[in-house]
C-alpha cells in the first residue's frame, strides 16, 4: 500500500471535511507515465502462471508494486533511494511478520512498536515516513500467513525479487543506471546515517518529555498510533479472519495527526473501498475469468492506482481495491468474498480511527475546561 496522496491544497491551508472524496485534482494523474512501472509487476505475474506457481508470482508481484509507489516519493532529492530502502525493509518486515504470525499475542506488541517508530519518523522528510509505512503495512500482511523460518525466508526473497526488479527496470528506462550504481556503493554509509538519526531522535525524545513539551513532539501521535495498532491488531487476531490485518492497516493508514485529516482519510477509504468491492465482485461474478484475465485486470487496475494516487484519495481506493481482489482471486481466493471482507474489515478499522480521535479531542477538551475552570476561580 502506497501512502496517501496529497490534497493538492496549499501547506498551511487547512483542510476541509471530505475533501478526500468530492475534490478531484486531475492535473495530477500520471497515468502515461506510470506505463513503466507496470512491466515489472507483469513479468512477476507472467513468470509465476508460467511456472504454475501463481501464488509466487503474487507476492514477488506485491513487491514490485509498491516498490513502484516509492518513484513518486523523494529522499535527498533521489526517487530510487525510496525505492531502494523500503525493497530491504518489506523483504525484513516479511520475514518478521510470517515468523510471529497473527495467532501470536507478540505480533500485537510487535504492531504497537512499528506503529509507534512509524509516527516518530513522520517528523523527517515524507520519503521516509512512507518507507517506514509500507515497512508497517508489510508486516501486518505477512503476519496473515504464519509459517516456518524457511517459508518466511521464500516470502522475503520474493518481495526483495519484485522490489529489485522494479529498481532495476525503473533504472535503466528512467536512464538514471549511473545513480542507481552510486546509491548502492554508498548504502553502508546510508545505514550509519540512519542509526545517528534513531540516536538522535531517540534524545531528542528523551529531552521533550524532560522539558515537559510532549505536545510540541511527535510523542503523542506516535503514542496514540501505537496504542490503535495494538488494539486493532488484537481484534484481527481474535476475529481469526484470514483478511483481517485490514482492520489495522485501515487504522493506521487513516489515523492522521489531526481530525479534520482523520475524517477525510477515513470517510474517502471506506466510500471508495466499498465501491471497488461491489465493482470488482460484479466483474467476477460475471466474467468468470481464467487466470491469465485476473492477470491482466490486476494489472489495469494497478495502472489506474499509480496514476490516480495524487488525483482523489476515494478513486484511489477504488482501484487500489481492484487490485489487491483481482491480485488475490490468482491464489484460488474467491473474488467476492475477498470484497466482502476487505469492505467489512476497512470500514471497521477506519470507524476505530475514528472513534480514537474523537476520544482524544474529547479528552483534551476535558482538560482544558478543568484547567480555564480551575483559572477562573483562582481569579
């Protein structure tokens, strides 16, 4: 899953409710250009039907696409570092996520750590948050699939496959070889800078709550982000849905630091994955497609969300919705009850993101009203 796409509204500005969902900035699609990050997922596609191994081919597949995403995000003025760093992230958060597995209570402390390193990272430049969100979002999706070490070991080299080949690709039709080739001899240098970063921030941390400016931190986020994530990751454990690590991945994708932006993301995912469902389930219910046909519409529709990212938050969920039903029914999961769940579980973690927020204000103006009451008589 690719982060979320910018309102188009100027910085500072605020925002208004549903714009997420009636506002459409179509000056922003980037559907030709986004033509070459769909050969990477087709050849993943491509080579698992051929091998008989469609499930394979997914996953290698899911790399790729959202490794695709990581082209329209930037670190120090590089597109392919993104793209570089979350390929090594997904590969380790994978790995990770099939070895806990959602039948360990672990994964919800695990889901609660991420959560909350996810929200301290929102105060660097954005092409590292979003790194760090797909780590998340890979997590939770792997966490769906508990297995052996050797089975977590495959399911990581196959998103590392997708991601490179889509780095690869990316490289050599953008012509940007040479930077690719310099980016790679220097990521050791890369990792040292990250670990004086989480040093730094780490203190950084440690000296707000010292001063007591929590407020002025990414503390409280990062706090109530990890605090959603291990009370929606426990709902989808108990709830023993096999789709279930939608309820936290809606949560955390929608929970944002204000509720204006929460309401917006939230109202925007469920109105557009609720029509992506009904729409995808009518497709299969009447196509009955062969595996090659579901090959081609998670392609289309991979397309359609690459290209509409940053045009409206709804029509995005709509596509990105198509995708991931048309991507798995290649597995033998039946299309419509993919929908199904994939509706049911985003509208309930998104009404859980909600309902998170408006406690928070809430408290919040408890606090204020005690404190201007506690003033007043003073006075």
């Amino acid at each position: 899953m690719p982060s979320s796409p910018t309102s188009g509204r100027p910085h500072g500005v605020p925002a208004e409710y549903f714009t997420d969902s009636y506002v459409f900035n179509w000056r922003n699609q980037t559907f030709r250009a986004d033509l070459i990050l769909i050969l990477p997922i087709a050849v993943c596609l491509g080579t698992g039907l051929w091998l008989h191994h469609p499930a394979a081919g997914m996953i290698a597949a899911s790399g790729a696409m959202t490794v695709g995403f990581g082209a329209k995000q930037s670190i120090d003025e590089s597109r392919l570092l993104p793209m570089l760093f979350v390929t090594l992230g997904m590969a380790f958060a994978a790995f990770l996520g099939v070895v806990i597995g959602h039948t360990n209570f672990f994964l919800v402390a695990m889901a609660a750590l991420w959560g909350f390193g996810y929200g301290m990272l929102t105060t660097r430049e954005a092409g590292y948050s979003w790194v760090g969100q797909q780590c998340v979002i890979t997590f939770l999706v792997a966490s769906a699939f508990p297995a052996s070490v050797e089975a977590a070991g495959d399911r990581a080299l196959l998103i590392f496959a997708g991601g490179a080949l889509q780095i690869l690709s990316s490289a050599i039709l953008l012509r940007a070889y040479g930077e690719l080739g310099t980016h790679l001899a220097s990521l050791a240098r890369y990792i040292r800078e990250e670990e004086v970063a989480l040093q730094a921030a780490v203190l950084e941390t440690a000296q707000s709550v010292k001063q007591r400016k929590i407020l002025n931190s990414a503390l409280p986020y990062s706090l109530l982000l990890a605090i959603t994530l291990g009370v929606t990751t426990e709902i989808y454990r108990q709830l023993q849905f096999p789709t279930g690590y939608w309820i936290p991945m809606t949560a955390f994708l929608v929970l944002k630091p204000g509720v204006t932006d929460t309401v917006n993301r939230a109202v925007a995912r469920v109105l557009g994955t609720l029509a992506g469902a009904i729409l995808v389930s009518f497709c299969i219910a009447h196509l009955n497609p062969s595996p090659v046909v579901l090959a081609s519409f998670t392609l289309l529709f991979a397309w359609l969300s690459y290209g509409t990212l940053n045009v409206n938050y709804a029509l995005f969920s709509v596509f990105i919705t198509g995708y991931i039903v048309f991507l798995l029914s290649l597995a033998d999961v039946p299309g419509p009850v993919i929908a199904q769940r994939r509706a049911l579980c985003t509208a309930l973690g998104g009404s859980i993101a909600l309902i998170v927020r408006l406690v928070v204000i809430s408290r919040r103006l408890s606090l204020w009203k005690r404190a201007a009451a506690s003033v007043h008589q003073r006075v």
